[in-house]
C-alpha cells in the first residue's frame, strides 16, 4: 500500500488536493475523525521528520481524514481536515469530497464526529445547460444546448471545466433566473435523471451549470458551439450527450 501524507491547515490542504488531482484516482473510501480517541492507532501520533535551519527535527501528528483508493492500493492521509463542527476543518472536507466525485450528505461532515464511509462510487460529471445572451445590456438568454460530459476521472472534469470557461460564464444552474421557462426547481428539472441528489454541492464545484456564452461566441452559429464542446469533452476522454434546441 502506498501512503501519501500531507500536514498543513485546511485551506492549503483543499489546494494540495486540487493541485495533485492527476495522481489522485477515484476514492473508493474514506475515514474521518473529530476526537483524537476515535482515531485508529496506524493513523495517531504519526512521527514526521523534517529539516528546519540545518537541523533534524520530529514531531508527532495525528491525520484525521483517510482517503482510499483501493484498486490502485493508495491512502491518502491529511491532518488538516476532519469533521464535527462548523469550522475550516469540516469545510475542507466536505470541499475534497466533492472535489474527488464523492457524493454525499455533505452536512453530515459537521454534524458527526465520526464517519467511516466504504464502496464508494465517484461520478466526475459536468451537466450544462448552454445560453447565448440576447444582448449585452440584458439577462435575457436563449437556450440552445443541453449538453453531459462523463470523466472517467477528477483531473479530467476540472482540467474541461477551465477550458469551458474560455468560452462562457458558468455558474450553478440553480442560480440562473430563466425568464421564458418559468421552472420551480431548475436544478432537476433538466438533468433529473442522474443517479445522486445535487441539493448539498457547493457553488463552486456543481455538477449541474448554466454556461452563458461570452462576447466572441455568442456571434459563432449553434452547430459550431456543440463542435467546440464535444472537442472540448474528447480531449479529456468524456462520455458526451448533447441536445441542440430548435430556433423559435
């Protein structure tokens, strides 16, 4: 089993995960622990050795959250994010979840003390609704693509997510006002068929967008949009189903 530890606070431990996405594949477990009696013996009072001015130093560190991919056996252990309360800690753990694919209760990272969570199914999924703006100086949009993007991993869907974004604002769906749809919950109303609840996931790493097309492509025709985004999924080997919408 190959072991990589990472000792920092929680902010920098989220920005480790998104960093090092390309060695990290799908997680098919994971522990974390609040009380430093809960944690198991093999992961408390850890020596970590360093080098500080020349010298040789150790300290003992405890890692509260364990991250297992077992098919490549792989762990990964981080002391700077845990659960229990409504803090930074918590927070980091329920960022490199979601992060990593893994759905889940989110809110469970700060009301439990204690989880150990076993068969995990990751899904790396982008669903996008995409828009074309009417003009510049309103927030009326035309719907022209419906479009899901499968990865096979976490590096995959981030490294298309940030070439999507050379092409449009993408924001949450659930945040997008749509004027001619009139949809109470916009959020499942498009892509209600997908096998896990979307209604804990943060802003930032939503599965289902909006994506609303910036200045230069909002000229370019609909046929050459779904091109650009299907190249954009082949590139980083997604599965990709895309609707075109008819001109009204």
């Amino acid at each position: 089993m190959e072991i990589i530890r990472y000792c920092a606070d929680p902010h920098s431990t989220v920005k480790y995960i998104k960093a090092n996405l390309e060695f990290i594949d799908n997680i098919t477990s994971f522990e974390v622990y609040f009380n430093d009696e809960d944690i198991p013996e093999v992961y408390r009072n850890v020596p970590d050795v360093y080098v500080y001015d020349g010298k040789r130093e150790s300290q003992n560190r405890n890692y509260t959250l364990i991250l297992r991919d077992d098919e490549n056996e792989k762990e990964f252990w981080f002391s700077g994010a845990t659960c229990g309360y409504g803090g930074s800690g918590p927070s980091a753990t329920k960022q490199i979840l979601q992060i990593l694919g893994i759905k889940f209760d989110y809110n469970r990272i700060s009301d439990e003390k204690k989880i150990i969570e076993k068969n995990l199914v990751s899904y790396h999924d982008i669903n996008l609704m995409v828009y074309r703006p009417k003009n510049m100086l309103s927030m009326r949009r035309e719907k022209i693509l419906k479009v899901k993007l499968s990865f096979k991993t976490a590096h995959q869907k981030y490294r298309a997510k940030a070439a999507l974004k050379c092409i449009g604002y993408i924001q949450p769906l659930r945040n997008l006002i749509e004027e001619h749809d009139m949809v109470e919950d916009i959020d499942t109303f498009y892509f209600r068929d997908i096998p896990y609840s979307t209604e804990k996931e943060w802003a930032e790493y939503a599965t289902n967008n909006a994506l609303t097309l910036n200045r230069i492509y909002s000229k370019i025709q609909d046929e050459t949009i779904k091109e650009i985004i299907e190249n954009i999924g082949y590139s980083f080997n997604a599965k990709i189903e895309i609707k075109m919408y008819e001109k009204l």
